[in-house]
C-alpha cells in the first residue's frame, strides 16, 4: 500500500484521463482481453497525449462534478450519508466483453485458493498457463491502485463515487502482486516512470476493445475529447453487431450427458437437498426477525392506503407467511402464489367474487368482473381484504393487462396487497399510472433463503436436465396398451433414431410408416393405424406436422437420448 | 384498531394527532389544488357555453352550412405529469356537471381498443349519467343499457332526443326549477383523457362519424393532452383535424403547482410538522428527476407524516402550540426521560448553569415548565422564520445567476441545511445585492414591508419601522438627486458647448470622479445599511433548525427510510446481496477478503460469481465443474473427497438449486442453440 504514494506525485499529470478507463475497468469485471492492434494503439496513444495536454485541472474537475452529477442521477439521487448500498449504476449495468470459457474455471480456481488466510497457496501450473495475461492484469490491477490512491487523495466527494468493486478490487492484488512478481520479471516491485508509461499505453490501447455505457461517460468539454467520445460510441455500436454476429460462442462442447452423471428428478433432488445444510442459517434467521419486527408498521401503512412491495434476494415466502399467521389471521385474506405456472388474474378474480364476495354467476370479461368488485368494494366499505401475492412479477402475472387489473384492484381503499417481486426487471413491469395506482411502499427484505417453492413449478431447466419424467410417462403409457400398438410406436421410435443424424428430419410420413406397419404385420388398414395414432396423440406421445408438399409427418416429441433409454428397457421388456 | 408496538401510553393520542394533521393538509392540498385549476376550469366552461351557444344559434338558422359539420374541440395540455390527470379530470367533470351539462362521458384509452367498444362506453356513461341526474325513473334505460342495446349514433341521438324532450316537459312541469343550471339543450361533452395512447384509427373513425351528426347532436370533444398541441396534427390527418375547431388550453405545470403547494404546506406556521432537509431534498429529487407528479410529493409527504409520528413517540407534541402545553403537563415520567434523551436538549442543557442542569435532569416538573417556554420559542421561531425567508428570498430571487437559487424552497433547503450566511453562495449574495439599484432595491423593501405585515409575528413591528424608515430615507434622497440631476445637466450643457476633445474627456473624467466621490455616498451608505440590516435579520432569524432545542419534535429527517420506501432500487440490492453476502449475513466467514467473495458465500452468490465471467453462452458442465470446484475447496479439510459420489449427488442438486433461482431471478435463461448451455440475459450478455 506504501508504494504507490511517491509515485503519485510522479504521475499526477496522468491522473485524470484514465478516469474513463478507470470506469471502463470496472464496467468491464476482471480484466480485459488485451487486443493488440498495432495501428490502432499508436494512435490512440497518440490522442491520448493530446488530450492530455489539453485538459486543465479545472476542466477536468467539471468532469469530475458532472460524473457525479451522472452518478447521482443513475443511482437517484444517492444520499450522501450513503447508507451502504452506494453501488454506482455503470457498475450495474454495464456490458461486458464475450469471454472464453476457460475464465470461469480460472476464477473457480481462484476463489478456491483464497480460503481466507493470509498466505494464498500459489498455484504454479496456472500461473505457467497464462502467465502473460495474467501479468498483464496484475499491472492493470496495480496501476488503478495507484490510481485510486491519487483519486482519493485527491477529492473526498470523488470517493464516494467510486465503484466499491474498484476499490474492492485494488485492496485485493496484494498478495497476488507479490505472489504474481517472483513469476514475471517485467511486473517487478518498484515499477519506474518507464514501466508506467507502458502500463499507460497498454490500458489505451485496451480502450478501444472495452466497453462503457456511454451514459456514463459525461459529455467532454473540449472538441478533442468529444471526438474521442464519438469514436467510442462508434466503436460501442460496432462492437456490439460484432459480438451477436458471430453466432459462434466460444464455450466448449461438453454435455451433460458425457458426464455419466445420475440425472436428478424433481423428488431426489428435493431430498438431496435437504441433506444439505442451509448455510448461515442463524445470519438468515436473525434478518427474518428484524422484518418481522416491521409487520405492525406494514399494517399501518397498509391502512393508510399504501401498498407494500417487497424485493431483495431470498425467498420472501416464508415472511408472507409468518406475517399471515401472526397478523392476518382474523381477517379475510386471500393469497395468491404467483410462481404457480397456471395462475391467470382470472382465477384471482374468481376467488375474490366467490369466496370473499359470494357472488355466483359468470363474468363476461375481467374488466366487468373487476368493475363489480370495485363497485361491491365500494358499497360496502366494512369490506376489507388483505390480497398476499407472491411473486408479483411472474411469468404469468406480469403481463401488461393482468398488471393493469391488480393495480386497479390495489388502488381500492379496502383491499390491502403486500406483494414480493423477484426478478431483476421487474419494476419495468409498471409505467408511471401503475405505479399510481398500486401507491407502493418498497421494502428491501433480502432474506437469502432458498426458493424452494418457487422454483419448483419451475420447469425448463429441470426438464432438459432430467427428463425421467418424459420417460417415466413414456413407459406408464405404453404399459397400458396392446402389444401391437406398443409394437407401432417403437416402430416409429427406432426409425426416429435412425435419423438422429440428420437435422432436417421431418419426421415419418403417414405413408411410409403404414407401410412399414403393414410389413411387421402390425395392422391390416388404414383406419386401425389412425385410431392407434390418435391414441398416441391424446397422451401427447407422438406429433403431427404436415409438411409443405401436404403430407403428414409423424414426430416423437422427446429427444433422443430419452428414447434411447426406453428402447432399451422395452427390449429389457420383451 | 391498529396496533402500534412500542408500549407508551399515548399511541393512541399520537395516532389521532397524525390522523388529523393529515387531514388537515389534505385539505389544504385540496384547496391549493382547486384554485390552482379554477381559472383553467373557468376558460373552459365559457368554452363550452360559447360553443353550446352556436349550437342554439344552428338549430334556429341553418345557415352557416360549412360550419356546421366541425366539432368544438378544447385540447387540455396537461404536461407530462399523467398521475395527476386522474384527479384534473375528475374536478373538471365535476364542474362541468355543475355549470353545464348532466351529459359527461370520460374515455380512456385502455376501454377503447375498437370504435365499438368506444361506442358502448361512451353509451354507458352518458346513459348512466342520465340516470344519475333523475335517478327514480328511468330503471329501463340502465336495462337497455345493460342488454347491449344496438351501439351506433342513431340510436345515441334518438336517446337524445328524448332526454331533452323529457327534461323540457320536467322543466315545464317543475317550472324550470332543475334546469336553471343547465340550458335547453345541454351539450354532451365526451372526454379523451389520454389522447395519445388512443389507437388513431379509432379516433379518426370517431370524428368523421360524429361530425356527420353534429346537427342532431351538440358534441364537444375534450382531449387531455401529455406532450404538446402538435400531437393532434400529427395522431390525424388533415382532412379528419379539419373536421375540428380546436382550442387550446394550457393547465398550470407541475412545478409552479409544487412551489405552491410548497408555499402552502411547508413555509407557513401553520402546520406543526417540519420536513428536515434532506428529507425535502429526496421529494424534491423525486419530483424532479422521475415524475414532475405533485400526486406523488404529496404522497411522500404523508408517508414522512405517518413515518414520523410512528417512529418518534414524542410526536406526540407535534401539535397546535395550545394543545402541545395541555400535553406537556400530562407528560409521563418515561416521556420526561425521553426528552431529555434528545441530543437537542442535551445541548441546551449543558449550556445551562449547573444547579438548573440538575433540576431539568431530575425534577419533571421544572421539566415541563422549561418545555412549555422551549415550544413557545420553536414555534415563534417558525413564524419569524418564514417571514424572514420570504423577505430574503425577495432579495436574491432578483439577483443576477441566482446564487441562493431562483425558488424559495431552494432558499428554504439552504437555509435548513446549515447557517446560511456563512455559505459562499450568500455572501455573492450580499455582495450582489449591494450593487442594486435604487429603484429595485425600494420595491424590494416595500415587498419586505407587506410580507411582515401580514406575517403573523409579534416582533417584526420595530423591523416594520425600520423598513419604513429606509424607504423614507430613499425617498429623500430621491429628492435631492433631482436637484443634483439639475446640476449635472447644466455641466453638460456646459460640456456641449465646448468642443475642444481634450477638455471634454477631462470633464467627463471629473464628472465621473464627482459622482463617486459626493452623489454615491448617501445613496451607497443607505444600500450598504439596508444589506446590513437584512443580514442581521437573517443572522437573527434563519437559524438552521436542527440548532434549535426540542425541534426534534417537529421536524422528520430520516432521508434514508423514505428513499428506501419511494425510490428503491431492486437492482442494487439483488447485486449487493449476490456480490457481497457479508453486508447482509453478518458471518465472519462472508468478510469480503478483496477480489470478490470467498468461496464461504452461500452458493447463488458463488454461482452468480462464475456466471459473470461467461459470455452470452454458458455451458452447463464448465459451470457445474467450476462450482464443485469452489466447494470442495470451501470445505475442504473435513470431506477429501472420500465420499465422492454421494457428496457430488449433493454439489449437483445444490447446483441446480442456484442455478434455477438465478432463472428465476432472470439472469439466465435456458437456450436452444446448444445442447445444455444457457444464456446470460444480464449485464453484458451482449
């Protein structure tokens, strides 16, 4: 840490110009590929020199205030008091370079080597691995250190805007340097004028690669800067066709099933699981008791006309509960689980009409459904209803209109709706005269507890990694049916698997496989085959397409790995 | 009723203050609201009696044909404030079914997705009003209503018809005693609340067909408008706009609606409870920076009403002056503790002599003796305050670069924030204001002089006269510089005689000289008394308050729990809980060591970690792998990886876990373009 100071001195000229990429560095985390490009560099260099010459210290400290001017207005307005969550918005939303995978692993390494203690354990083979790059970073690391040294030195209200990543980040390389210096000879301890220069030149030349949001960049006075700043823009646009044009994404081809791993269902997993000890247990608890310690005052302010939101990390269904059982409970409370993937603002209507309202008989629309409980909520004003929605923001409840019919129904005097929402995105879920009307209150309840509810409806990724469903039901069927039609469909499985290969396999023409039936003496007409067929459609075991020239094309909608798997246990079978 | 948890015993008096304080204000914004928006109202009802007049006039003459077939149109800009238009509208109905007619039907976009169901709407409303107005008899038309009657403008004009048929032989009957307010044929009016999200063609096919009926029936259209007035030329083509006869009104903006409401709410006595200064700042940001909503500043305004009588339970005094003394001696010991627990009144204690120190530390009622004259101070102190403000505010609103801000309520937060005279920004102030010239400077005190008049404060009677006396003094020496003005015009008539350019420029030079040295000393040294003076008011009065004693009790300043509750930001605190658990878990184990987290987070954190490392493909495998990775290492010592296969089964299913709680949290998303690879939807996913 001592290092740095005398340079500071030293390098005071530099200080300001990297401001943008010292933001650069954090928008982009941990380390940027370097991309040598000669011609560019040295004519970056070059600007570089230009705009240094150009920038007086007061105009820089304009940019300065404006930065945090823009800072401010990203993070709203951030209270200077800063009470912790001082995260500055570019770091938040910032966009990154595509990366090769191998980074991933390198950083697992890394995380795993820093087991908290004081000497890290150096991990020779990778520094062998990648010990230019590496190096290079380290530099990088070392010169925003000095950097941020100068930086804070410099201006306290600076400080406050500085990314905590940044300044995270800089306390860290210390013991890497060191480690990282008996291994490279150009990064040595006491780095000269000479070394910086190069450091300098390396991080301009990486200028053009990384990338920024540009509103985080304040409008440059000077018309070099601004010309610097278009380039950017260009080079942003440019960048970004670039990296979705290649449809090429460098991860490597490995599967899950060449891992020989035991695929997990839904039950296994959820006992796996709890097996597992729920880390910091005694941290969570105590913050679910300091939000319980909030009810009453959600209760207030509830009936004072307010709603309450809630969002942060962890499952907040356990919290709903508790503030169910230990406050609603003499009162008429409806709660709607918005995970569960059959939920519609139907359904939410229904229950209030019937089961809160009594009220039988159908509705031609929500809207006439919703304008009869705003005018029975208004009659009768000794009606109150507490609604409990969790997760506000799920798939099936954050459309614009199922949105628009809860806000109407939240802005209702008599009902009360304490909701959770999850997603990052969530809060685009509402315009300004949504936000009118459901007249939130936000509370953070970061609860860090697992989403076990919720993530069970959950069913893409566990469908693609387990699929025992699809086989399970595969078979069950099958069990049920006569010997030929079982016959029929692994017929038109084998030959599904026969063209696994082929991409464009449109699937068996109803021709053919009768065909084939009619060979394995399986049925003897037409008719009998598009019975079984239609059979097979109902338990959704099969699909129909037709294909452009009119045909119908027969498909077993289950990948193929699956079905290699009930082959074989048929066969087991027969 | 609702339960407060903190034990005291006068929750209960608390919240019925609140409750009443709110609703004190509540009103007043009512009040503030409907005279700000009466002179719009007033605009438009003679807008619709004029055109209902020519409409009178055509039913008798049909001559003015080309005319005819154009639809009095009043286009409402109401700035880009859409929360607020609700409560507009509302009013403005309202009115209008006071003044003008019973026939008000108010549209919104979101009902009318087609011109059909604009059609059964506009029915609807118009037949429902109908029945509002004669409610006994006409059971059947909310019947018809109800039936889906056939929808088109016939058999509107026929409803028409008969309602006015029916209201003339009422008014026959009833002598014309219900109709006085509305005329023979009363217009329908048809309201577009948001003209802009309406689909065009729905609006084109609206006005064409309504115009073609124009005769039967007198149809105004009123657009509420968000933008600007060119949006109507450009939501309808020429030959459709011509079918209009628009006029235009503009509504106040929203921000000069805010410094009235502020002028209302805040700077006066009136209202025992204070906004600290922060706390302003965050509303006016709000305000500012997000919606221009005054809806929504008042909204925070209440919350920081609820949120400080529930957080301080001395807000109990939070009350008018007289019932604030009733309170104080019906004080219980605990409250008595909690006083003096403020650090406010610590300060005033300690600055006290010794043998009082210790009485106002033990004896309650010396206490609340000291308390009643501490109030009495505070509010004094709110009444001069203002009117010092306002006076202060008269002076450098005027100045040139308005280094004290051009609004009061900048002034106001200034002022609030710390002494303000030992800013920069006030002594430009002073020093502008010392160049002022003459003329402004005695409307100026005039100005002050009004504002301390009809300020409520017992003290300001000497500085009335004193202010008076300035102006006198000016006035003086108003006179006497009409007989200099007379020298000086006789030297320069003398200077035009002669010619010669050397004596010229030297009579010019004396001229000059002569000037600073005699005429600018009396009008200087009365400018400099008069800065001087209004200093020391401000020196005297503007005392930020958190320098006063007891104001605890009246001012909120917790700036943190109210931006939390209006403008959370849900993105920072997922990235904070994902990128350093330690800020919320408080566990040794988390304490970010530097270059991210340990590898001891729980595993969303350590998942989230690696995923940002990745591009906008992630495979499944590396993540797996690199995971385990980090786990095994965290655990480490106790399991060598001898139980391999069980404690992978368990990695696995924890990998799963975290993995499909970040899908749900919508930082990845499975993807098709790779077997068992996801894609990043997040910050740099690009």
């Amino acid at each position: 840490m001592s290092q740095p100071e005398g340079k500071g001195s030293g390098a005071l000229e530099v200080k300001f110009v990297p401001d943008e990429q010292v933001l650069k560095h954090i928008a982009d985390d941990a380390g940027i590929k370097v991309r040598k490009d000669k011609t560019q560099l040295t004519a970056s260099v070059k600007r570089f020199v230009k705009k240094l010459e150009n920038i007086s210290d007061d105009e820089t400290q304009d940019i300065l205030e404006e930065k945090n001017y823009v800072a401010a207005l990203g993070v709203c307005a951030q209270d200077p008091l800063g009470n912790g969550s001082s995260v500055s918005g570019g770091e938040v939303y910032s966009f990154q370079t595509p990366k090769c995978s191998g980074r991933m692993a390198e950083l697992a390494s890394e995380l795993a080597q820093t087991p908290g203690q004081s000497v890290a354990p150096e991990c020779p083979e990778k520094t062998a691995k990648t010990p230019q790059s590496s190096s290079k970073e380290y530099m990088l690391l070392l010169l925003m250190h000095v950097f941020s040294l100068l930086l804070q030195s410099r201006k306290k209200e600076f400080v406050s805007t500085t990314p905590y990543r940044l300044r995270k980040r800089l306390a860290a390389p210390d013991t890497y340097v060191e480690s990282e210096s008996e291994y490279s000879a150009s990064c040595s301890e006491e780095e000269d004028e000479e070394d910086q220069k190069e450091v300098i030149t390396v991080l301009s030349g990486q200028k053009t690669p990384a990338k920024t949001k540009a509103a985080s960049t304040p409008p440059p006075k000077n018309t070099l800067a601004k010309k610097t700043k278009e380039g950017k823009m260009n080079n942003l646009v440019e960048e970004y066709f670039e990296a979705h044009s290649s449809s090429k994404v460098l991860t490597s081809d490995r599967t899950l099933q060449k891992l020989r791993k035991r695929r997990l269902n839904q039950q296994t997993l959820y006992d796996l699981l709890k097996k597992a000890p729920l880390a910091y247990a005694a941290e969570i608890k105590e913050l679910n008791e300091q939000y319980e310690s909030l009810f009453s005052k959600w209760m207030l302010q509830l009936h004072l006309g307010f709603n309450i939101v809630l969002y942060g990390l962890g499952s907040k269904r356990d919290l709903l509960e508790k503030f169910r059982t230990s406050v609603l409970q003499d009162s008429v409370h409806l709660v709607v689980n918005g995970y569960f993937p059959s939920i519609t603002v139907r359904s939410i209507l229904n229950s209030i009409t019937e089961e809160v309202l009594d009220h039988i008989g159908t509705f031609r629309s929500p809207l006439d459904q919703l304008e009869f409980i705003i005018k029975r909520f208004k009659e009768d004003s000794s009606l109150e209803l507490y609604v409990l929605i969790h997760n506000l923001d799920s798939q099936m409840l954050r459309g614009e209109r199922s949105q628009q019919i809860l806000a109407q129904l939240s802005s209702l005097r008599s009902i009360y709706l304490v909701a959770s929402i999850d997603h990052i995105n969530a809060p685009l879920m509402w315009d300004q005269a949504k936000l009118s009307l459901y007249n939130w209150l936000w509370y953070e309840t970061t609860t860090f507890s697992p989403y076990v509810e919720e993530t069970s409806y959950e069913n893409s990724l566990f469908i693609q990694q387990s699929g025992s469903l699809a086989l399970s039901s595969l078979t069950h069927v099958l069990r049920s049916l006569t010997p030929n039609a079982r016959g029929i469909f692994r017929l038109l499985a084998r030959y599904q698997l026969e063209n696994k290969d082929n991409p464009s396999y449109p699937g068996l023409s109803f021709q053919d496989f009768y065909q084939q039936c009619r060979e394995a003496f399986l049925v003897n007409s037409d008719l009998t085959l598009r019975a079984q067929l239609t059979e097979f459609r109902d338990h959704k075991l099969i699909r129909t397409k037709r294909g452009a020239d009119g045909v119908e094309y027969l498909l077993i909608p289950v990948d193929d790995s699956t079905l290699t798997d009930f082959l074989e246990k048929e066969d087991e079978d027969v | 009723f609702r339960e407060r948890n903190d034990d005291s015993e006068d929750t209960e008096l608390r919240f019925v203050t609140c409750q009443s304080l709110w609703n004190q204000i509540k009103s007043e914004t009512e009040q503030v609201q409907e005279d700000l928006n009466k002179q719009l109202f007033d605009n438009l009802v003679s807008f619709l009696r004029r055109s209902h007049s020519e409409f009178q006039e055509k039913t008798t003459k049909w001559t003015c044909q080309v005319k005819s077939r154009e639809i009095p149109t009043a286009a409402l800009v109401l700035g880009v404030n859409v929360t607020d238009h609700d409560l507009t509208f509302r009013s403005l109905s309202e009115v209008l079914q006071d003044n003008i007619t019973p026939y008000i039907a108010l549209l919104e976009a979101k009902d009318c997705p087609g011109i059909k169901n604009l059609m059964q709407k506009l029915m609807g409303k118009l037949m429902n009003c109908y029945t509002d107005v004669n409610s006994l008899e006409d059971e059947d038309y909310v019947q018809v209503s109800q039936n889906r009657i056939r929808c088109s403008m016939t058999s509107l004009i026929n409803w028409y018809e008969n309602v006015t048929k029916k209201a003339d032989s009422e008014t026959s009957s009833k002598k014309r005693t219900s109709s006085s307010r509305h005329w023979q044929s009363p217009p329908v009016v048809v309201i577009f609340k948001d003209m802009e999200s309406f689909n065009t063609k729905v609006l084109q096919d609206f006005i064409v067909i309504s115009s073609q009926h124009i005769r039967e029936l007198p149809l105004v259209l009123i657009f509420g408008i968000a933008t600007s007035p060119m949006i109507i030329h450009s939501l309808l083509p020429h030959s459709v706009s011509s079918l209009l006869c628009i006029e235009l009104f503009q509504s106040l903006s929203s921000k000069e609606h805010l410094s009235t409401i502020i002028d209302k709410l805040l700077l006066t006595a009136q209202f025992p409870f204070k906004l600290g200064e922060k706390v302003l700042q965050v509303l006016i940001n709000i305000f500012l920076y997000h919606d221009f909503s005054v809806q929504n500043f008042i909204k925070g305004f209440q919350l920081c009403v609820v949120e400080h009588f529930y957080s301080q339970p001395l807000s109990v005094l939070c009350c008018q002056l007289v019932d604030a003394k009733k309170r104080v001696n019906s004080l219980s010991h605990d409250q008595c503790e909690n006083i003096r627990r403020l650090p406010s009144f610590r300060r005033y204690v300690e600055s006290e002599a010794s043998e009082k120190q210790i009485a106002l530390l033990t004896a309650d009622n010396f206490l609340k003796e000291i308390i009643h004259k501490l109030l009495e101070d505070l509010h004094v102190y709110h009444e001069n305050y203002v009117s010092v403000l306002r006076c202060l505010h008269v002076f450098t609103s005027s100045l040139p670069k308005y280094p004290l801000g051009k609004q009061i309520r900048e002034l106001h937060c200034a002022c609030l924030e710390n002494r303000v005279w030992e800013t920069e920004e006030y002594e430009s102030c002073l020093q502008l204001a010392r160049m002022l010239n003459k003329s402004d400077l005695v409307t100026m005190l005039q100005q002050c002089v009004e504002i301390f008049v009809s300020s409520s404060g017992k003290e300001f009677g000497k500085t009335i006269e004193k202010l008076k006396e300035f102006l006198t003094q000016f006035q003086k020496l108003e006179a006497e510089a009409f007989q200099e003005q007379d020298v000086s015009v006789s030297s320069q008539k003398e200077l035009q005689k002669k010619t010669d350019l050397y004596r010229l420029q030297k009579t010019l030079l004396e001229l000059k000289e002569s000037r600073r040295s005699k005429k600018l000393t009396k009008f200087e040294m009365l400018r400099f008394e008069v800065v001087d003076y209004i200093d020391s008011l401000v020196r005297s009065y503007l005392v930020p308050a958190d320098h006063k004693t007891l104001h605890e009790i009246a001012y909120f300043n917790t700036a943190s729990v109210l931006r939390g509750h209006l403008n959370a930001a849900p993105r920072i605190a997922l990235h904070t809980a994902l990128n350093n658990p330690y800020s919320y878990l408080k566990n040794q184990a988390l304490k970010s060591n530097g270059g991210g987290i340990s590898n001891k987070a729980p595993d969303i954190c350590v998942v989230y970690k690696l995923h940002l490392e990745c591009g906008r493909l992630i495979n499944l495998v590396d993540w797996l792998e690199a995971f385990s990775t980090v786990v095994n290492a965290a655990e480490g010592p106790d399991a060598d990886a001898a139980s391999s296969d069980q404690v992978d089964d368990i990695i696995h299913a924890r990998f799963i876990r975290a993995v499909s709680e970040l899908e749900l949290l919508g930082f990845i998303k499975p993807s098709k373009q790779k077997t068992d690879h996801v894609a990043r939807l997040t910050w740099g996913g690009c």
